[in-house]
C-alpha cells in the first residue's frame, strides 16, 4: 500500500482550523467520515473521537488494536506573515522530498497520525483485528483530551500511539511535564520629558519543540532580550512593553522591548545594542545562525512600567533557568531534565506573565525544578501557579507489542530498528495512568522543526513507516 490515501487526508485536514482548545471543526470533520462510511464512533463531552471497525474475516479472535493520536496542533508563523489560523487552509509546497509548510507551523505533528489512521479506517489495512482509532483533542496545551478519557471508552488493551517523529525509531518512554506561571503586578509611570522611545527585536531564531529541541543551543528570545536590557538599566532607561515567545512548549524564536531613553544617553544605548548584536550573533553562528537584531525609534503614549517592578522583572528573566538540566543516567544520550522559559507577555490590569514549562521522566525532579523557579519568580515580587502537570512513560523493555514492532521492521528492512525513550510528552504518560494493564509503544514518520514554521515531514520515511505499520496490525 502506498501513502496516497493519508496525504489526501492530511491534504484535508491542513484546510480545517485545529488550534489547541479550537478542534471543533476537526472534531466534526471526523463525525461526519465516521457517518459517511457507517463506522462506530463516539465522542466525550471533551471532543476526543472513537471510531471503530470491525474485525477482517480470519482475525476475529485477535485483540482489539488500538491506533492514537491528537487532532489539535501549534499554531506558529513568521512575523510579518498575514495568516489567520483560525480560517486560513495551511500552504505547503514538495520540496527534494520534504512537505514543507515555509511560513508556519504544518500540522503534522499529529495531523499525520489522525491522517494514518483515517486512512486504515477506510480501508487500507488489507487483513487487520477490530481497531480502535482514539483521536485526543488539546495535547499540545497539556495533554488535556487524554486526560479526561475515561475507561471504556476504548477497550483494547494495546495501543500505538502515532505522534513520534523520527522513522526507524520505536518509543517506550518519555518524559512527564508542568507549567510554572509567574505573574507580576506593575505601577503605569509617565514617560519624562527628553526621553526618545525606541523598540528593540531579536527575530529569526529556529525555535523547535521544547522537549526534542532543547539541547539544540538553539536561542531563547524570552532570555536573549531581557538579556540585553539587563545591560542598559545602567543608563536609566524605562521599561515600556515586552513581548516574547509564544506557545508553552515551543523555543522562544525572538522577542521585543520598547525603552523610553533620555536623550542623553541615547547614544550609549544604541551602541550597546550593536555591541550586543554582535556578540549575540557570534554565540549563536553555529547554532541558530539566522538570528537578527534590529532597532526603530516608535511613538509611543502608554507610558512605562514603573522602574521597581520592571527591574524585578528583567533580573526574574536572565535568571530563570532554561535548557537541559540534567542528563539520564539510565539511558545514555536521553535528557532526562529540562525547563523551557517559553514566553513574556504584557497581561490585562498591569500585569507581565512569565511562562515556563519543566519536563523530566523522574517526577520528583521534575516538581523540585518547578520549586526553583518559583523561588526565583516569588523573590522578584510574582505571584506564580503551577499546572497540575502530568506523568511520564516508563519504559518497558518487555513490551509485546514493542517485539512485534520490531520483528516488523526487521522483516521489512532487514536492520535493527533503534528503541528509546523521548524528552517529550506523549499521552501514553496518561493512558499508563488510566489503563495500567495496556502496552504501548510509539512511532511515526520523520518530522523536523515541529512547533515552529519550517516544520517538514520525511515522504519517503512516511512511506516506511506505514508499511510498518500495515505489517505491525497483520501480525499483532
């Protein structure tokens, strides 16, 4: 079997508005191809989808099989791009081997699994069990649809989950997560006489996935530009706006400030800036190489954030941690421990949120790095909330389903394929939680620069992976 019938789906999928918290649209698209076919389907009051088929001639007493992945995606573009997530079809072009979406996000991650799986519910899997095909809804934003699954609502006892993002690799593990939220309160002062106002940005960074990417060296923009006013407060500037980052689990790709400078110093500012440039691009050659800096002088009439809080704030900024935290001693190579400083936003009512997002697959560190960083925000004056997080996925190196993955990729290809653990969150964390009696395993076709725009997808690994597969339901 060929791919043709998941990139039609997927081709479908990338015209439905699928934000995390907006699957609405996605859900009913699902609703009706489950009704256009007469399939079971079901669907919870959170919107996660069930739709069922049954059993080939042969293959009725095999074990349901059940196929997962979530509907919703990250919603990220290049500045300057006019695109409406809410509306917009996704444009993707062919390039040597690559789909690839040039100015946003793709959606593959997981539109592919949702498309993977649509297109076995239609047909394609020539001799398979009943199969389950679970489709979560919000996972980017905190796993929420696998959350509240509830027993019953699928009933095999193993699982493929479809949201892993290198082909050849089966996943066993991964890590668990939570948000750190800091919020800090400020005073509107007038901007003084004899002060110029001047907005200064970092754009251009790679971003990526802040779990897979982390270790990357790749630039945050949250840190970078509180980085570069930490280095002019000497000169007696005031804090107007700060903006950086985004999504919760992408690397903050660039970021901007406005300053109200005296006009004295102005100058000064201005080559600090340059002299920050540089030395920012010579950090950063090898690793996010495409990183500019830029500064234009702005009319500005809001007025600055008072000197006090906005001191708190930039020392809070430059000393949350971010990065790899620690490494796995169980498993060389794996990250076990990482925190990612997502985001700086100017919030309703004077208020300037900070957002971050630890990951690790030993819980208790995970919560003490969570700790850290609130200490971190409480002494700079924020009031800060954790999420309720959730669990990783230990591995289980006995897995049955894993051994007839692999026995499917041998066959098939004639190698070993590679078995891991991730630093990413996967539902299975939850589902482990949920159905403790069910085995599961993880992969997919190979994805890169998920979470940011430039996100690709591998055709030729789409290929091997599916016929995996199809090969994995024939035989499980």
């Amino acid at each position: 079997m060929g791919t043709q019938r998941i990139l039609s789906f997927f081709d479908e999928i990338t015209r439905i508005p699928r934000e995390s918290g907006h699957e609405e649209k996605i859900v009913a698209y699902l609703q009706r191809f489950a009704a256009d076919r007469g399939l079971e389907c079901k669907t919870d009051r959170l919107g996660n989808v069930m739709i069922a088929i049954g059993a080939t001639k042969g293959y009725e007493d095999r074990p349901t099989l059940v196929l997962q992945g979530h509907t919703d995606m990250v919603c990220e573009k290049k500045a300057g791009i006019d695109f409406d997530f809410s509306k917009d079809p996704i444009h993707y072009v062919i390039e040597d081997g690559w789909m690839i979406a040039p100015d946003t996000t793709l959606g593959a991650d997981n539109g592919i699994g949702v498309a993977t799986a649509l297109a076995i519910l239609d047909g394609d899997a020539p001799a398979h069990p009943r199969i389950e095909c679970l489709f979560t809804v919000s996972e980017e934003t905190g796993l929420d649809g696998a959350r509240g699954v509830r027993r019953g609502f699928v009933t095999g006892k193993t699982l493929i989950n479809l949201d892993d993002e290198d082909e050849g690799y089966f996943c066993v593990g991964c890590a668990g997560g939570m948000d750190t939220v800091g919020t800090f309160t400020y005073q509107t002062k007038k901007i003084r006489t004899g002060r110029v106002t001047t907005r200064f940005s970092i754009a251009g960074g790679l971003g990526g996935h802040s779990g897979d990417d982390i270790d990357k060296g790749r630039i945050n923009g949250v840190q970078q530009i509180a980085r570069f006013v930490n280095e002019v407060l000497c000169y007696n500037v005031d804090l107007c706006h700060i903006e950086a980052g985004n999504k919760r689990n992408a690397i903050a790709r660039g970021g901007d400030v406005v300053l109200a400078i005296p006009g004295r110093n102005e100058e000064k500012v201005v080559e600090a800036f340059n002299d920050f440039t540089r030395r920012l691009k010579a950090e950063y050659a090898l690793t996010d190489p495409g990183v500019t800096c830029s500064a234009e002088p702005i009319s500005w009439e809001s007025g600055a954030i008072d000197s006090r809080s906005a001191r708190n704030i930039i020392k809070a900024l430059i000393s949350i941690p971010h990065g790899v935290i620690a490494m796995s001693a169980d498993i060389p190579g794996l990250i076990e421990t990482s925190t990612n400083l997502a985001s700086v936003k100017m919030g309703p009512r004077n208020t300037v949120v900070v957002g971050t997002m630890q990951r690790s697959s030993v819980n208790s560190a995970r919560i003490f790095l969570s700790e850290r960083i609130a200490a971190v925000m409480t002494l700079a004056g924020a009031k800060v909330k954790h999420s309720d997080g959730y669990p990783g996925w230990k591995p289980n190196m006995n897995s049955p389903i894993k051994d007839v993955c692999v026995a499917a990729y041998r066959k098939l290809f004639g190698k070993e394929p590679i078995v891991r653990a991730i630093h990413a969150g996967l539902e299975c964390g939850l589902f482990t939680d949920k159905f403790p009696e069910m085995d599961m395993i993880a992969f997919g076709p190979t994805l890169r620069g998920v979470h940011a725009p430039g996100e690709k997808l591998d055709l030729a690994s789409l290929e091997r992976f599916y016929a995996v597969l199809l090969e994995v339901i024939r035989t499980a």
